[in-house]
C-alpha cells in the first residue's frame, strides 16, 4: 500500500482490527522513509452481475426493477412485505452464488417467477401471463395446469 502522504510504495500494518459488524478490516500502517502514520479500510469488493436483456443490451442490476415486478404481480394480494423481502434477498443471494459477470433478463425472471409461486398462486399467473406475453385463455389455463401440478 502507498504512502498517503510521501508515496513510498511500501508501508508497514502496525495494527489490524475487525469492524464491530464483520464487513472491513482496519488496518494502522507507517510509513519507514517518512515516518507518517494513516488508517486502511478493506472491504469486500460484491458486484451483482450485469443484466443482459433479451434483445442483447447490457444493464446494471436493479433491485428496484425486480421490486416493482413484485409489487405488481402481488398488486392487493394477501402477502405480507417481510416475505416479499425475503424473496428478493433469496434472488439477491442466488445471483452472487452464481458468480457470474453476466446474467440473463431471463433467467432473472424465472426466478421471480419461482419465487413468485412460493408467496401467492394468483400473482405467479398474473406475472406468466406478462412475462411469458399469453395470446389467448388456453396459455392461462395452462399456467394455471403449471401451478397446480406443482403445488401437489
């Protein structure tokens, strides 16, 4: 680590210390050829991956994109917020699992769509019938099948 105020590529930890929450390391270092002392944090360096849509752009990952296709599968559902939270983190988690750069807009929407038959039956086929763009009742009746077969 340089110097901050000399340089000198080359410095000493003196001292190294855990963050009370777990997530950085403090570490005190000096400098041998000024002598000068200053304070390092390190810290895990987690990126979610890059979205790649269907028709081949790039995007960041949006949590609030994800949420908001939630929100409106659930839209006057019986599903309390907690759980909806917990099934974004679960998406969250399997994303950096993955330990992709990239991932699909796809496979980002099947895993709201699992998650989605998890909290409320009805949301999961009101999401299907957008993201899967249903043309005629048999694609419902047939997401409907879907469901039922693997509630049983």
């Amino acid at each position: 680590m340089k110097c901050a105020f000399c340089g000198n590529a080359d410095t000493q930890v003196i001292d190294s210390r855990v963050s009370e929450d777990g997530s950085s390391i403090r570490r005190r270092r000096r400098c041998p050829v000024c002598e000068k002392r200053f304070t390092t944090f390190e810290t895990a360096d987690v990126r979610m991956p890059q979205v790649v849509k269907t028709a081949g752009h790039r995007s960041e990952f949006d949590i609030e994109k994800v949420r908001t296709s939630f929100l409106r599968a659930l839209h006057k559902r019986p599903v309390p917020t907690a759980l909806v939270d917990e099934a974004i983190d679960r998406i969250c988690h399997k994303l950096l699992q993955l330990g992709e750069r990239e991932v699909s807009s796809r496979e980002i929407g099947e895993m709201v769509m699992n998650e989605l038959a998890r909290l409320d039956k009805v949301a999961y086929v009101r999401f299907a019938s957008v993201y899967r763009s249903f043309q005629d009742v048999s694609e419902f009746s047939d997401a409907i099948k879907e469901i039922q077969k693997s509630s049983h």
